[in-house]
C-alpha cells in the first residue's frame, strides 16, 4: 500500500476524556397518602412498572433525571423538590431555581445571577448545601400520562414531557426581568436575560433601557435569542418556513439515474440527521425470516457486514420501529431508512427506546420513506447510494437567524419572554404548552443551556460555526483568531484547522489528506471534524494541473467508508469511479450561509 500526501493540510483531533453526566435527585415534599405518596394501586403502563399512582410518579421522575442526566455535565448532584398541589384546570405545573447565585468562582460573567443548579456545576461544588436547588409544583387537579413513552391516547398530558420543561426552566431556562417594568428582580442581569436580543434595536436586553425591554417583551419575532450555539444549530432543528423538511433526500440508482428530492418523514426517535447530511450506500437488510420478509428487522439482522458503515433499509411491519431500527444500528448501520409496507405516503414514525423489554438508546439518524419510493430503491439494490443533504432557507420560529422568543401582546404572565416561540416547527420542548410530538433529545434547548454555561455530554447534531470553534479554542486575548489567519504557522488556516478538527495553535498535530494506493486501486482518506454546520468540501479532480474541476458524486467519486474517531472527527475514505492513468485531487473548503 503506497501513500501520498495531497495539497491540502489537515490535522488529527486530540481524543477527548469520558465525561459523565450529573445526577439528579428528587426529594419528596408530599404529606402521606397525596401526591408522590398516593398509594392508589393502577397497572403498569408504558414501560412504567409501578401499580401505585404514587410509585408511578417517582418512576417517571427519574426518567426525566435520567434524560437530563444524559446531557448535562455536574460534579454536584441536583436536587430537584417536588410536591403536587392544586394549581387549576389550565396549569400542569410550575417550576424554577430555588435561589441563585453571583460572582462565584468560574462564573462566565461577573455582576451576572446564575441559576444555582448551574453556579453548582461551574463553580465545581455545591454552593449552597443546606438547600435544594429546583422547585417543581406539580398541578393535582391534572390528568397525566404515566408511560415511559409518549403514547398518551388514553389521555392525559405526557407527565415525563410536562417534567422535562418544568425541569429546564429550573436550570437556567428562565429570565429574572419583570416583563411589566423592565427591571432586574434581582437588581443585576442573569444568565438568559444577557442573550435576550431585540432584533429591531439591534441589541441585547442588558444595553436597553427598561422601558425599552417592557417593549420588547412584546414585540413578536423581534423578540429573539442570540446564543451562539443556538444560533448555530437553529438550521438543523427548525424546519423550513415553507413548511418543507430541512433536508432533502436524494438516491442515485446503480444505472446513474438520479431521484431528486425523494418524499420522506422524520421519525420521533434517534438522533438528528447531522448538519453536514448523510452520504453512502443504501444496504437492504436481511434478517433471515425469509425471502418475503427478511427485511422486517425483527431479529437479528444476518449480513450485519454488508450493513456495517452504511445506510440500512428496513420495512415497516410486525414489530415496533425502534426495534428494527436498534437491530440495524446493532449491525453497524450509520442511519435507517424505514420503508412503508402499505400505499398511502408517508407517517411519522414513533417509538418508545424499548426493545425486548430493556430501555435502549437508538444513536443514529432515521426516516421514513413511501412503499412506493422503498420498492424502487430496494429493486434497484444493490448499488443504491442515498444523498441526505440540508435545504437552504429561513427556518420556522427564527428571525434574521436567531431562534425567537415568546413575545405575545400583551404580555403573559409566566409564559412571556422565558419561552420558546410557539410558531416553531416541530415543536420544542420549551414552547409554552407541552405538546404531543417532543423530541426527548431536548433540541434547542439542549444549545440554549450550553449558551448560558453548563457543559453538555453530546449534542446529538453539529452545532459549531467557525465562531462557536473560535471561542472555545482561542483566549479572548489572542491575536491571529481570524478564518484566513495562520496561528501555530503550520501552513493551515484558522478555518482549516476547524474544518479537519486540529488544534490552531499546534502545529505538531497536523496531517494532510492522503492518496492510497491498494491494489492497484487509488483512493482519497480525509480525516475531518464532524461538528461544522457553515462549512461546505468538494473533491476535486484534475489530469494536467492546469485546472481543477469538482469530482461528481457517484460519478466521478464514492464514499468507501466513513469511520468515527472520537464522536467529534471521522475518517472518510473515497474511491475514485474509473480513474484515468495520470489523477491529481484536493480539498476544497467553502463557507455556507446559515
């Protein structure tokens, strides 16, 4: 095997250490027989085995620990107090800090109230440990569905959805500015309020007046958030503001014959199609049951080596969605096409991460295709290849690029401002009314935490723009920080360095794209981050030097294999599709408007 270095630098990405997420702990404020202590005997549902009303709560509970759990980082448990009362027909609960703190070691931002639970996790020790740090009251006037999943057709607002927004405000989603005066409750800026923008004046609620923001709590979609993570990732949650999906899906059939924007519906589990799309070649499953339904993945899938690396077609019918989808990631697939067993279009898919009776996690990207569309591609396999690649446009509930805010006039009380836009699709988990198609990967509100401080496990979708890299990995009294700078003088720019996921001002850690040779047979290794959503490649190709022309996929190229390194960086390797004697190639790397 013969290796060439081609023309353009890159570098490999330090591995990063394991982190753990924070524990949550539910401390019980109900008297004997009420609430939590409701011994009313009722079935197991939805995966929750208790058979009290009471028991079935607290089960819930620590499922929505456990989610949030997943994502957060804390050194510091956090104590959640829960208790039900009557709060009226119209409200399932309330929730927010128990206190706050300032000026404590590490905080982000002096003169700045961070909710506790936060100020715990930054400062690296419990900063007030007589005290709980989040206070939920939960409406007993309230019918709730208990299941660990979200089928609530029986009835009843989801009980773990209605708790994981409750919880979030209690984290730090929540402003402390009285929206009817326009003052600090606190007599000092917060953590949210700081990122609070007013797109009309062009600045961000801590620089106004507070006559000002008593206007801007009310001025609609100029009432916007302006987090730099947020920001980044509102492209890859929000849909189009046409209604459209965000990305589009494209196959190419073994004859080259190109299927434009073929229909398809997400699904409610699994994680997000990433910002940069999804490429490769489409693997029909086989689970073995037989000629005719071998495809169901409803057991084991048998050419798990075929699978490996690649996208998995699966059929709809006889067992749960997730259950196929976990067996085709269990293969080794990097996403699950799922197609209809039945004419009539497209449904959205739903599942319950329960498989075989253990609570699993589904980790790679699913969608849901027409029978009419999965008959095509599966006769034409093998040899498909699937092209998943994101729209452009102005994303529902955002305005100028940044996520709106609940901005209602008049204003409402304990819903204005500390809320998501209810004009979002789909729907997220902060909006002010909990509805029935949540995605348990906490979309944006996942970015919005890591914009006021916490650290965050994963984001489960690239959420980087070359500013967001640029913060993290560059003091803010650095020099040469810009995209076209050369900071270590390696030969790489700034943008460069973030598009192959090295360290800027480590010139030891680069590595070039390289040429192999194997057989005979040349290809073309990239190893690249896996986080920027704003940055574009193309392979491009040329005989003579004199001039470069971009490499068609599928016809000129094929993506032989993509490898994760570390969750943050892959390696992508592409074969060249009847290759003249004589082949130059680069890299070419373009910024994208988002």
């Amino acid at each position: 095997m013969n290796r060439w270095r081609t023309g353009v630098f890159f570098a490999v990405a330090l591995a990063c250490p394991v982190v753990e997420g924070a524990e949550f702990v539910f401390v019980n404020l109900d008297s004997a027989g009420e609430g939590l202590n409701d011994p009313t005997p009722v079935p197991p549902v939805g995966g929750n085995p208790e058979t009290t009303i009471g028991a079935q709560r607290m089960a819930a509970l620590e499922r929505v620990g456990e989610i949030w759990g997943k994502y957060l980082v804390s050194s510091v448990p956090i104590r959640v107090e829960v208790e039900f009362d009557p709060l009226g027909s119209s409200i399932l609960a309330s929730a927010g800090p128990v206190t706050s703190e300032l000026n404590f070691t590490n905080a982000p931002l002096a003169g700045t109230v961070y909710a506790v639970a936060l100020a715990n996790s930054l400062a690296g020790r419990d900063l007030q440990p007589n005290r709980n740090d989040i206070t939920v009251t939960v409406s007993s006037d309230a019918n709730f569905y208990l299941g660990f999943n979200q089928d609530s057709d029986a009835g009843g607002s989801n009980f773990i959805d209605t708790l994981l927004h409750e919880v979030g405000h209690g984290l730090g989603f929540i402003s402390f500015v009285n929206e009817s005066t326009g003052t600090y409750t606190q007599g000092v800026p917060d953590a949210f309020t700081s990122l609070i923008f007013d797109i009309s004046r062009n600045a961000r609620w801590p620089s106004l007046t507070a006559a000002e923001r008593v206007a801007s709590a009310v001025s609609g979609t100029n009432l916007a958030w302006d987090g730099p993570f947020t920001n980044a990732g509102v492209n890859q949650v929000l849909g189009l503001a046409s209604g459209q999906s965000s990305f589009k899906l494209d196959a190419v059939l073994p004859n080259l014959t190109r299927i434009e924007d073929t229909g398809y519906a997400d699904v409610s589990f699994g994680v997000r199609i990433p910002g940069r799309g999804i490429s490769g070649p489409l693997v029909v499953t086989d689970d073995g049951s037989g000629a005719t339904t071998s495809t169901l993945a409803c057991q084991d899938i048998v050419n798990g080596a075929e699978v490996a690396g690649n996208l998995a077609f699966v059929r709809r019918g006889t067992c749960n969605f997730d259950d196929k989808v976990f067996r085709a990631q269990v293969a080794g697939a990097v996403a699950v096409v799922i197609a209809n067993n039945v004419e009539g279009g497209l449904i959205s898919a739903g599942g319950d991460s329960i498989v075989e009776d253990e609570v699993v996690d589904i980790v790679v990207p699913v969608v849901f295709i027409s029978k009419a569309d999965g008959d095509t591609l599966e006769a034409a396999s093998p040899g498909v290849r699937l092209e998943i690649s994101q729209r452009q446009g102005a994303r529902t509930g955002s305005n100028s690029g940044r996520m709106n805010l609940f901005a209602p006039n008049p204003v409402r009380s304990g819903s204005s401002v500390s809320h998501w836009t209810t004009a979002a699709s789909p729907d997220l988990l902060m909006e002010p009314s909990i509805n029935s198609d949540l995605d348990r990967r906490l979309d944006l509100t996942l970015t919005q935490m890591k914009d006021i401080g916490w650290e965050i496990v994963d984001i489960p979708f690239p959420n980087e723009s070359y500013a967001t890299w640029a913060a993290q990995v560059f003091e803010s009294s650095e020099t040469l920080t810009a995209e076209s700078d050369d900071t270590d003088g390696d030969g790489a720019t700034n943008l460069e360095e973030y598009f192959f996921g090295s360290l800027p001002d480590d010139s030891s850690s680069r590595r070039f794209p390289e040429f192999v040779v194997d057989g005979g047979e040349p290809s073309l290794e990239i190893v690249a981050s896996s986080l920027p959503a704003d940055l574009v490649y193309v392979i491009e190709m040329s005989v003579t030097l004199d001039g470069f022309d971009p490499a068609v996929p599928g016809v000129d190229t094929r993506l032989l294999a993509r490898e994760d390194i570390d969750g943050q960086t892959e390696r992508l390797t592409f074969g060249f599709v009847s290759p003249p004697g004589k082949l130059f190639a680069r890299v070419r790397i373009d910024k994208k408007d988002l």
